[in-house]
C-alpha cells in the first residue's frame, strides 16, 4: 500500500496566502457594514436596513472562515490521521445559517414598515453611501473568489459568492429606491426589503447545500473522474489494469485511491517505480491531492462488485 502527500512547503505558502486573505475580509467587511448603516441611519429606509444587515453576517462569517482556515491547515495528529481539512466546510455552514437568520430579521422589519410607512429622509446622500460599499464589495468578492478556487478554498469561495449576491442586492435596492425616490411610491422600500430577504435566503440554502455535501465526502465530478483515470492510464506502463478507483473532495485537499494490478512475478522495486511515476504525474494536475495505491498481482486480484477494471495497453 502506498500514499501520498504534498511538501509542507507549498501547504504552509498556501496557507499564509489564505489565512491573509481571510483577515482582509475581516476588515472589509467591518468597512461595508459600517458604510450601509450610515446609508440606512441617514434614510431610514427599510430597504437599507436590510443590506446593512446582510453586511453584519459577512463581518461574523469572515471571522469563522478565518478561524476555519486555520483549524484546517493545522498538520494531521492521533485523532485527526488524514488532517482537518473539512474545518472550512462548518464555516461554509455556519455562513448559511446566519443568512438564514438575517433573513427573518429582514422580513420582521418589512412587517413594521407596512404597518407604519415613512418617507425616506437624504435618499441621494444614503444611496451614495451605499454604492461606495456596494463597489468595495465587488472588488473584494472578486478576489475571493478567485483565490478561493485557486486554493480549494471553501470557506473562502462560499464568502466570495456571498459578497458577490451582496453586490447584485446592493444595486437592486438602490436602482429600487430611485425609482421610489422619483415616484414618490413609497412602499417600495419595503418591498425591495423582502425580495432582499427572499434572494439571501436561496443563497443561504444554496451554500449549506454544497458544505453539507462536502462532509458526506462528495466524490470529484464525472469529467475530473475521467481525468484522473486517464492520467492513471497514461503514466502506468507496466501495469496491467486498475480498478475500483474512488475520489472524495474534503476542502481543498483531494483524496484519491485505487487497486493497481500488476505480474505477479513483478518485484515490489518495480511496482513502487510505476505507483511514483503515477503519484508524480497526478500531484502535477490536481493541488493537494493525497494518494492511496493498493498493488495486486494479478493471479490473486478481485473485481469488487459493481466496479470495472479499466485495462492498459
């Protein structure tokens, strides 16, 4: 049986580029909530009330992503043999959960506004505000995004996707309140509120479903699955087939195993020489991939149930 790592070097490179990345957020999203609640305590618009809010959760969520990133880059120990890489996922969760709650929060405030309508007060002074936050978002969101699927980020990603539906419910609530501005309609406001909870809501959902999926250890997709194996195929010469190749996806790090079938007169030095060509060539196309190789010799191999051997030339 035969396994393998990435270098700690690359892994703590990573890490300092992330965890860096993670605090940023921190301070950005501080920044934006700061700016939405002085667009909403100039107006008193429900509506910016209601993207102020959405803000607060980034401010909590950067922090637990960050916390996450760390806890999953701490090395492998006795109760944690293959590493902590699902850290990040409970972040991702935890990021959804709070949309959830902000959005209850959101519509329990459009049930007031109804009952009690206001006119808004400096709409063009908060709607400027606010834009100022909604640009500064979109640059940050980018950038998570981005690095996020640069290093198999989760927590990163989910909170780049996150500011980024902040960013598109930031122009709608300030192209909404023009229009309410303009019209004089000013029920409007809370209005765009509630689609304002609606929207964050399927985001919520949306995030929770991918982490959970994480956690149950999700295998790679169809077309990384081809990839794999064709790259299994094309660096094992001198094998004879592989089978019952298994992926599962848990944060960044990818964990890859198979069956590798051999002469049974091959001596274990020429194996081992076909498992590092095949390790090589997999580290080379998939970052953080850890890799697990049970060698067969032919005469003895079993074809699990329900499983195929993919046979080399």
């Amino acid at each position: 049986m035969l396994s393998s790592t990435v270098s700690p070097s690359s892994s703590a490179s990573v890490k300092q580029r992330i965890a860096r990345l993670a605090l940023w957020s921190i301070v950005v999203a501080l920044l934006v909530f700061c700016l939405k609640m002085l667009a909403w305590w100039i107006t008193g618009s429900v509506a910016l009330y209601s993207d102020a809010l959405e803000s607060i959760v980034n401010v909590v969520t950067a922090i637990a992503a960050l916390w996450a990133i760390r806890v999953s880059y701490m090395p492998a120990d006795r109760d944690h043999q293959h590493g902590h890489h699902k850290a990040e996922y409970f972040s991702a969760v935890l990021e959804g959960v709070m949309i959830i709650v902000a959005a209850l929060l959101i519509m329990s405030q459009v049930v007031q506004t109804l009952a009690n309508p206001r006119p808004l007060e400096q709409p063009w002074q908060g709607l400027a505000i606010n834009g100022v936050a909604a640009v500064a978002n979109a640059i940050w969101a980018t950038v998570l995004i981005r690095q996020g699927r640069r290093a198999k980020s989760p927590a990163l990603e989910a909170d780049g996707h996150h500011l980024m539906t902040d960013v598109l419910t930031s122009v709608g609530v300030i192209v909404g309140l023009i229009l309410a501005v303009l019209t004089g309609w000013t029920v409007l406001d809370p209005l765009l509120a509630a689609l304002v909870a609606v929207n964050i809501l399927v985001q919520g959902w949306r995030i929770m479903s991918e982490s959970l999926s994480g956690l149950m250890d999700k295998a790679v997709s169809t077309d990384e699955h081809i990839r794999i194996r064709d790259i299994i195929s094309a660096h094992s010469k001198g094998a004879l087939e592989v089978h019952d190749l298994k992926t599962r996806i848990a944060g960044r790090a990818t964990f890859i195993e198979f069956h590798l079938i051999v002469d049974g007169d091959m001596t274990v030095r020429e194996s081992h020489v076909i498992c590092d060509r095949i390790e090589e060539a997999l580290k080379a196309d998939i970052p953080s991939v850890r890799i697990t190789i049970h060698v067969e010799p032919d005469d003895e191999a079993k074809l699990p149930p329900g499983t195929s051997a993919v046979p080399f030339a």
